[in-house]
C-alpha cells in the first residue's frame, strides 16, 4: 500500500490518478487477452499458423501497452503537448512514406514494414492530432493574436490529405468527425457549426461518388443481394447464436468461418461464445470510460485539459461504436479495430497512447487558494524567471 506521506513521484501519481479510468483501461486491455483465446485460433489455423499465434502476439503487446498507459499517465500537460507534437510529426513523415514504401492490402496501402513489424501510421497520428488541436483552439481563445484556428484547419486539411490518398476514408470520417466536435465544444458560432456539416454531408457524398470501395460498401449495405455481405451476415448469425448467454467458451462454431473473428469482428464472436450478457456488459465498460472523461473535461477550468481530455475521450467512444455498429450492421463496414479488444499491434499501442494522456489530463491538480494567487499577482516578472 502506498502511503499519503510519500512524496516520491509514483506515490504523487497514485493518489492524483483517476483509478476507476485506469481500472476500466485494464479491464479492457485483459479482455482482449482472453477474448483472443476464443476469436484468434480458428483465423490462425486458416492462414497455416498455430492456434495460439495471435494470443501471443497480442499477450506481447500487452506489456508494453501497460508501460505506456502508466508512463504517459506520469506526464504533466506540457509534456503531453510536447510529446504530441514528436508523435504527430513521426506520423506524418511514416505516412508519406506509407505511399511509397507500404504495402497494398484489399487496395489500399495503410501499413508499413518497420524493423520487421507492420506498423499502420494512422492509429498513432489519431491521439496526437486531437491534443495538438485542443492546444491550437486553446491558446487561441487566450491569445487572440494567435492563429489557432487556422492552423487547425490546416492540420487537419494535411491529415486528410493523406488518409484520402491510402484511401482510408473510415479514419478520415473518425478524424473528421472528433476535430469538429473539439470546435463545437470550444464554442463557435452557429454558422461555423451548419458551414462544417456542410461540408461533411458534401465530403460523405463525394467520397459516395468517386471512391469506388466506399460506393460498394454503401450499396452492399443499403442492398444486401447487391454484392458480397458474407463477413457481416455471418457476424449476425454469430450473435444469433450466442443468444443471452452464449455457448461457452471454444463452443462457437459460426466464428470459425467468420474472415476477422480475431480483428473487426470480435465482438460478435464474444457474442456467440459469451452471450448478450457479457457484450453489454463490455459496452457498458465503453461507456463508463466516456461518461467518466467527458465529466473530467466538463470539470476543468484549463481550456487545454479541458479540450484536450474531451476530445480523446470523443475520439476513444467514436471508434469503439463505429466497431459495434459494424458488428451489429447498423453502419457500412469500416474496418475499425474495437480499442484494446480487437487484435492488432498498432491499435493496442496507438489506444494505450490515448489511454495514458488521457489519465495523466485528469489527474487531480491541486488549485491554488485566494492567498497563494494574490502573493503570485504581487511578485515582479523577474521574480518568476
């Protein structure tokens, strides 16, 4: 037990850091461990690999991810922004470089090869792109010399550009989407607010029209008979079967010719094997971790934490349920991992970035009292230096 008498930097921690948020991170980050036991094997016995070769694998990346998580969460907010900003701008270069150097996968080239492991550049500029934005936004309401807005305009212009052209409109939309909630939650006019769904709807129909995997998953999902729908309807079929309280564990039969049990469509093979029970209890973790940091962020009287902590939190709830609406077939498939449960090296990383920055913004800070910003209002500038 740590003591409240310890002054050493974790014990600081300890008592600052949110632990129901760092308990809902770790119930996640078990979860994917033990349900890649029953969605992985059948995958890696297609492919020619054995059984248990994506366990381990995402059981590997567990270590590192809790490394993360708790070394991030160490971090004061400048920090975090400096951080940010390394993290962003290595994104962007591996992007550019993913264009030339990545390989193609079902006609798009998202991945690149990087000391022998496959790394998708996208899921570390997502948490990096929404803190340096809330800082933009944030200082520009402070200093009103300061072009914040601009650039957030063009940071995202720069990002987009470059999702587009993998083509991944999927991250471009959860991109898009977190950046315009991080101008509505700072306050902007109405005008602004009908502009930018403006330009979304017209973005949506553009990419309908001129991106020929978007107007397939679009038409396959308003018409079924239209085209292939074999991942999704299996996926359905999956939770059928599961019913309230599922088969049990290794019991499910329909994941085992479901493409991407282990991947985009875990979810519904913990919905044959574990039942509805355990999916809305999994939805409900989702759903403590975004009612909980959306109330840090309605709390914080610091503009950069309040925005910054706000739009990871959007950004952390909009992937997980464009996932679940895929699984249930609510939405076009998209091909997003479901944070800390789906496999996939890059997301588990990318997710334990977001996770940790978003524990060390909530941390509590003790405000100063009357007194103490009277005696600093008294001290000259020098004194501060």
């Amino acid at each position: 037990m740590v003591s409240r008498a310890d002054r050493s930097r974790f014990a600081e921690w300890f008592w600052t850091v949110d632990h129901y948020l760092l308990a809902a991170f770790g119930i996640l980050l078990m979860s994917g461990v033990v349900f890649s036991f029953a969605a992985s094997p059948p995958v890696a016995e297609r492919i020619g690999l054995e059984p248990f070769y994506f366990v381990k694998r995402q059981a590997l990346f567990l270590i590192p991810s809790i490394i993360i998580i708790i070394g991030a969460s160490l971090l004061s907010p400048r920090l975090i922004r400096r951080a940010a900003l390394v993290t962003f701008i290595v994104a962007i270069v591996l992007l550019v470089a993913t264009l030339f150097f990545g390989f193609e996968t079902k006609g798009a080239r998202r991945w690149i090869y990087i000391a022998g492991f496959s790394v998708q550049p996208s899921e570390f500029l997502k948490p990096a792109f929404i803190i340096l934005v809330a800082f933009l936004l944030s200082e520009s309401g402070r200093r009103r010399e300061v072009p914040g807005v601009l650039f957030a305009f063009l940071l995202f212009a720069i990002c987009a550009a470059l999702l587009i052209a993998q083509p991944d409109f999927g991250q471009t939309m959860l991109l898009g989407t977190t950046w315009a909630a991080l101008f509505f939650l700072n306050g902007i006019s109405w005008v602004l607010i009908i502009a930018l769904g403006l330009v979304g709807v017209l973005g949506l129909v553009a990419a309908y029209v001129f991106l020929p995997h978007v107007t397939e998953r679009v038409d396959r999902f308003l018409d079924p008979h239209s085209g292939d729908t074999f991942q999704v309807d299996t996926a359905m079929d999956a939770f059928l079967a599961g019913g309230w309280f599922g088969r049990g564990p290794g019991e499910g039969t329909v994941k085992r010719i479901l493409p991407d049990s282990h991947a985009d469509f875990v979810f519904a093979v913990i919905g044959e094997e574990f039942g509805a029970i355990a999916c809305i209890l999994l939805l409900c973790v989702f759903a403590f971790i975004v009612v909980r940091g959306l109330r840090h962020a309605s709390r914080e009287q610091d503009a950069f934490a309040r925005l910054a902590t706000a739009g990871l939190t959007v950004l952390f709830g909009l992937q997980a349920s464009i996932n679940l609406a895929v699984n249930l077939n609510l939405i076009p498939p998209k091909g997003m991992t479901l944070p800390f449960v789906s496999y996939g090296g890059t997301s588990i990383i990318s997710t334990a970035m977001l996770a940790g920055a978003l524990l060390a913004l909530t941390r509590s800070r003790p405000r100063p009292t009357r007194s103490e910003v009277v005696t600093v209002s008294r001290l000259s500038p020098s004194s501060l230096m």
